[in-house]
C-alpha cells in the first residue's frame, strides 16, 4: 500500500508530468532552468485542473446551493452565522470524496471515453491506494464536521447521500438503464441535509407545515429536474457510453424514444410542482419564476423528444441549468414561507 507521502507526491508529481514544456527538471539541474519559460506556473496550473477533475466544484457547488436553499425555505432568516459556514464545508468534503470515490470505481470505464479519460485516477497521474485513502479522510473529516456543526442527523444524511451514490448508483450504472431513477435520489437528498440542519422535523412537529410543503416541493423538483438533464448528457455521449459499457438508456435504445419519453414525463410533471414550491411564500413572483422557468425546461424537452439529435439534446443541457438556477434563485429571493 502507498504510504501517506507518497500519495501526495504521486498526486502531484504525476499532474506536473502533464506539463508539455518539457516535464520535470533534472534533480540536478539549475533552479533558473526549473522556472524559465513560466513552467512553476503551468505546473500549478496542471495541479488545479487536476483538483478540478477530481473533485468536480461544479456538482459540489450545486450540492452546497441546495443544501443553503432547504435550510432558507425551512427556516428563512434564521439561517445564518459560522454553523452555516462550518456545515457548508463539511458538505462540500462529502461531496468531493464521494466525486474521487466515483472516479476510483468507473476508472477502467473512464479510460475508454474521451470526456474523461483525462481524470487523474482513470490517467495513473493518481494511484488507486492514494486516492483511496483521500475519499477516506475526507467523508470522515466532512461528517466530523457536519456532526459538529449541525447535528447527527444532517451528518447521517450526508452519508446516507454519499452510500447512494458510490455504492448503488455508480456499479449500478454498468447494470441496468434505471441507474438515473436512483442517482436522481442521490441528487434531491441534499435538500434533506438542509432540512436537518434547519430543525425541519421539529418545526414540523410544533405546526410549521409550511417549511416542510417548501422543503418537499424543493426535493421533488430537484428529482425530476435530472431525468431531462441527464438524458440529454446521454443522448450527446451514447457513443462513449456505449464503448465504456454503460447501460444508459440511450445505448438500450438507440432511437431515443425511451430517453424522450422519461425526459418528457419528467418535465411535464416538473411544472405543477414548481408551482406548489410557490404556496408557502404566497409570493406571486416566486410562482411566476418558477412557473416561467419549468414552462422554459418543458418546451426544450419538447423539442429534444421530437427531433432527438444533438443540437436539441444540446439546448436542452443548457436550458436545464438555466431554469434550475432561476427556480433555486427565486426559491432565496422570494421563497421563504410568510
């Protein structure tokens, strides 16, 4: 097994290897040789594209995103201070581990699709034991974290989040086209960690229907949300998918049409409960944004069921992040419960 230092230097060493302007200097060669040509910058570079594809800080972000927005619909103003900062970034050790733990799994897959044959475990820039052992330090150190500033129950979705998503969804994705019904329960359970760390049970206990309608509506949203946008990332890289053996449903069906249907029932469905986010705050704009922003995503799914190419499946990927971002946005703006 690689011992701690190691890992670090296999991490390291091996994105500085990515530099094109000649690799790394000789032990013994001048330090003046070693700077010139601005290769310490590239090799920094090359470290944090690979922090970057190990980690993923977009899907983090969005994580950390619906975390904050259940715990504001739940407790409104209330939320706030260093427990919030404290639980923030347990969450985000959590989701950066179970992103490496992810990539540890599906390296042999990542290896066989252009789109990630880049990521540093998949390359050898980042062995499995020192990758290993980074997953490890950091779920442990994010439910510590979380445990301590928000109480067991947040951590214990936390991780209850994470066993889903590395444990089920990513083998699952190799057996049977239903992996993205149950990687999008992996996705909608961080409004979950929110609504425990905001004391949702016990305000629902003490009569605050309100939080829990918001909180349900913000999940259920999130859930439906994914069909669409995960189909049309299957529907762009089914050739890949298909070559790394995974059992997408655009690879099960070529034509599209299943993808079609589960994206179109899920849009479809997605509108009316955008509209219920809206009851608790009785916030006319609150119901116009997310009533605008599903109607949007419904009619880019529309398009994507009936042509089914790459331009649609296109537009509809970024008319996805569009409208999550407008229906989150609104959900802080103008979605506490009044």
């Amino acid at each position: 097994m690689t011992p701690p230092t190691d890992c670090m230097t296999d991490f390291a060493g091996g994105a500085f290897a990515q530099v094109a302007a000649g690799g790394l200097p000789a032990p013994g060669e001048p330090r003046a040789h070693r700077v010139a040509g601005g290769s310490v910058a590239g090799r920094v570079a090359a470290v944090a594209a690979d922090v970057s594809r190990l980690t993923r800080p977009r899907i983090a972000l969005l994580v950390l995103v619906t975390v904050f927005c259940a715990m504001w619909l739940t407790a409104g103003r209330a939320v706030g201070g260093p427990a919030l900062v404290w639980l923030l970034a347990g969450t985000a050790l959590v989701a950066a581990s179970s992103s490496i733990a992810n990539q540890i799994l599906e390296r042999d897959a990542d290896r066989l699709m252009p789109r990630t044959a880049r990521r540093p475990i998949a390359s050898g820039r980042l062995s499995v034991a020192a990758a290993t052992l980074l997953a490890t330090v950091l779920v442990t150190a994010g439910v510590l974290v979380m445990t301590l500033a928000a109480g067991w129950q947040a951590a214990a979705a936390a991780l209850a989040t994470w066993v889903l998503y590395v444990v089920v969804y990513t083998p699952m994705k190799t057996r049977s086209p239903l992996n993205t019904a149950v990687g999008a329960i992996s996705g909608a359970m961080p409004v979950a960690i929110g609504w425990l760390a905001a004391d949702g049970p016990l305000r629902l206990a003490e009569g605050d229907s309100a939080g829990g309608l918001a909180v349900a509506a913000l999940a259920t949203v999130l859930y439906l949300w994914q069909f669409p946008h995960f189909m049309a990332i299957a529907w762009l890289y089914r050739g890949q998918y298909a070559a790394a053996g995974m059992r997408m449903l655009t690879v099960e069906d070529p034509s599209g049409l299943r993808a079609a249907a589960q994206s179109l029932a899920a849009s479809l469905a997605m509108v009316p409960v955008s509209l219920v986010l809206a009851v608790p705050s009785g916030s006319i704009r609150m119901f116009l944004a997310a009533a605008i922003a599903a109607v949007v995503y419904a009619v880019a799914t529309v398009s994507f069921a009936i042509r089914r190419d790459d331009a649609s499946a296109r537009t509809l990927l970024f008319t996805s992040l569009g409208s999550l971002l407008a229906i989150l946005t609104a959900a802080v703006v103008f979605g506490p419960p009044a």
